[in-house]
C-alpha cells in the first residue's frame, strides 16, 4: 500500500511538473521597441537565435541605421565564429522593422522595451501598447535605473511584465539581469529566464531594487571615485591607473564613466536620490552636474573626465 502511495505520489508530481512546464510561454515572436544601439543588440541577438524580430523606431532612417549597424555587427561576430554568409542571411531574414509599435503587437509573444530613460515616455508607450497586445504577451523594460513596478503599474499586465537588462555590447556580454517584480508571476519570470537562455544569454535573478546587480554594485563605486577626485585626495588618473592595476579591473572609474556617458550616469544618480535622498551612496556630485551642464558627457562629445580627439 505504502508502495502504490509513492509511486501515485511520483506520478501526481510528475504530472504537476509536466503542466507547470507547459504552462510557460514559449516566446517565438518578439517586438524590440527602440533602434539605438541597446534596441539592435537585443534584435540581433533574438533574430540570430531563431526568434521573428520586429524592431520598432519613430522613423525609417533610424531603422535602416540600426539595421546597418546589425548587418555589421554579424559580420563581426561571424569572423570570430568562423561562421558564413549563410549565418548573417537567415538571421536578417528572421528581422523585419516597423515605424508602427500598435500595429506589430498583434501578434507578438515579447515585448522588449529599450527606449530613452524616461519615467513618463515609457509609461505612455506600455500604457498604449496594452491596449493592443495579445493576453498572453509579456512585456519587458530594459532600463538600468528605473523601477519596473512603476512601468509594470501603467499597464494593467502587472504579472505578465518583468525587467530584462542587457548590457552594452548586447551581442558581446553574456550577463542578462531578470527582474521580477512582486506582482510578475512564476510563469512569466520562467518565461524570461528561458527567453534570455534561449538568445545564448547566462541570466541572473535579482528583485526590483535600484539599479538591480550591477549598476547598483558598480554606479556607487563610480561616485565614490568621484567624490575621492572632488576632495584632492587623489587625481583621476592615479585612481583609474590604482583600479585597473590593484583590482584587475579593465577600466578605471573615471575612463568607465566618460565611456557610459556623464549624463546617463548623472541620470542615475539623481534618480536614485529622489527615491533614498539619506543614502549618501547616492549623493549627487557638483562635479558630475557641472561637466553636464557643460555638455562634457564623455568620449560621445569628445570630452568628458578626459579629452578625446
């Protein structure tokens, strides 16, 4: 008897997991909302995996760049892989682009977000999108500083919706942070996890706190160099030269900086200020504003912490 109990047990649990299985959505057609080089990345990425891509931007010379820009990132990627013209044509094949987010949503299974960062212009285009996407689609932010709560609350999906962040260069880095808000429920979160496997990615679970893993780690740090400059304890290329030779690490503070730009990284900070203004790991630095306020933002304008010709 005890025997028929564990072997009906094992079946009812086999069972469970095969429906558990079943129950997440296995993503094939995904829409990547935004052109710029985050946006193609992740297109990239998805079409080359085998998924059908739609890459959406405001204007067909914005798309035409970033196919572009994926036609020749493929030809780097397929040189290092020693794959053909075989690779880069069934990919492209996989990818089309759209100027019209409401109409390719339809029929989409993931909705990828990676436009500009900002609170209200991501909520007005999940909000919209909401309206015509399928039940069954998830949506996704791949902000670096927002919350995803928030950007999940415009929409009425709250557990079909989570944070996928790639970071920059998206065919490059294998590091994918899955965000799971209290309100996304398992199956959506499995769903990503597998999407992220799927595109060749490792993913990494976090819960949606500021700056998730890694900018949470790594802006703080980033400031601190900051604030060890503004007191004259040292000057930014000692602190750079101390980071990369004492820690290993491939860039300094202050070269790091200058490479994701002073106005994204100023953006961050601040944003974490409003939400933790005690923290004083997320101090704003005078320094930091003035440079912006210059328009120095970096290796993009050709000056930032350092100059570049």
């Amino acid at each position: 008897m005890a025997f028929a109990t564990r072997r009906f047990v094992r079946a009812a649990s086999s069972s469970s997991s095969s429906s558990a299985a079943a129950a997440k959505l296995l993503v094939k057609h995904v829409t990547v909302i935004g052109g710029g080089l985050m946006g193609a990345g992740i297109a990239q990425i998805a079409a080359a995996s085998g998924h059908t891509v739609v890459l959406v931007d405001q204007s067909d010379e914005i798309l035409k760049k970033s196919t572009k820009g994926i036609e020749e990132s493929l030809k780097r990627v397929t040189k290092k892989k020693f794959a053909g013209a075989e690779f880069i044509e069934k990919t492209l094949k996989n990818l089309t682009t759209s100027t019209d987010a409401v109409a390719v949503v339809h029929s989409t299974d993931l909705v990828i977000e990676a436009i500009v960062e900002n609170q209200e212009i991501k909520n007005e285009l999940f909000k919209r999108l909401d309206k015509f996407a399928p039940e069954h689609t998830i949506f996704a932010s791949n902000t670096s500083s927002l919350q995803i709560t928030q950007l999940a609350n415009s929409t009425t999906r709250q557990d079909r919706f989570g944070g996928l962040h790639f970071f920059n260069p998206v065919p490059m880095m294998k590091l994918v942070e899955v965000i799971k808000t209290p309100m996304t429920s398992q199956k959506t979160f499995e769903s990503l996890m597998d999407f992220s496997k799927a595109v060749g990615k490792s993913p990494v679970s976090c819960k949606d706190t500021p700056g998730f893993i890694v900018n949470r780690l790594l802006v703080p740090y980033m400031m601190e160099a900051v604030r060890l400059f503004e007191r004259g304890d040292a000057s930014k290329e000692d602190i750079d030269v101390a980071m990369k030779l004492g820690a290993g690490y491939p860039m300094g503070p202050f070269e790091l900086l200058d490479y994701v730009g002073l106005d994204t990284s100023k953006y961050i900070i601040d944003g974490w200020h409003v939400l933790e203004p005690n923290n004083p790991l997320f101090a704003p630095s005078p320094l930091l504003d003035k440079l912006v306020a210059e328009k120095k933002l970096g290796k993009k304008t050709g000056e930032g912490f350092y100059k570049y010709k």
